[in-house]
C-alpha cells in the first residue's frame, strides 16, 4: 500500500509484543495464601501490533490514513502522532493492533 503513495517514505517499522487481552480472573481460593496465578497463554485473544513512522508531506500522510481505513482487515488505533518540527517534511507515527485467537500470529 505504501508503493501506491507518491510522496510517502517509510522511516520505521516495529512489530509490537502481542498482548494477551480478556485474561480470565484468578480464582480466589480462601484456603490458599495467593491467589491462583494465570498464564497469559489463557487469554481468550491476543492482541498484535505494529508502530510505524511515516514521512512525506500532509497530503500524501492523510490520504494514506484515508486508505487504511478503507482497508477490509479489521484492526484499530491506538496511536496517531504527527511531527511537523521539520516541515514542509512530516513525520506520522502510528500504532496499529489487529486481534487474533492466536498468540503467534505474524513471525518472520
């Protein structure tokens, strides 16, 4: 998608630690001193994320966020921050997650 962006240029890409989301609550057991732990392999879903900067000019940034969020894959922000220190130049760092039932869902 970012090829298909005259006047954008990736600066950074990080793929984020998946998080375990809907995590069960311990059981409270009265005759134990602790609670009993939970594993976050016991998350009902995970979530996985990716945080990426992009630099260009405010036109090619907005029409790239426009585009994702045309995109048919489910996902959600979490993050948008805008950097004009550098203007006409931009930068636009964006945290994005998408679920999954999986914990390992992109490796590579």
């Amino acid at each position: 998608m970012l090829a298909e962006q005259p006047g954008l240029r990736l600066g950074s890409l990080e793929t984020l630690a998946p998080e375990a989301v809907g995590l069960p609550v311990p059981a409270q057991n009265s005759s134990a001193t602790a609670p009993q732990a939970v594993k976050s392999d016991d998350a009902a879903l995970f979530k996985h994320g990716v945080k990426l900067t992009l630099v260009g000019n405010y036109a090619a940034l907005t029409r790239y966020m426009e585009n994702l969020e045309r995109l048919p894959v489910g996902f959600y922000w979490a993050h948008a921050e805008l950097d004009a220190s550098a203007h006409p130049e931009i930068s636009l760092t964006l945290t994005l997650y998408t679920l999954s039932l999986e914990r390992t869902w992109l490796t590579v």
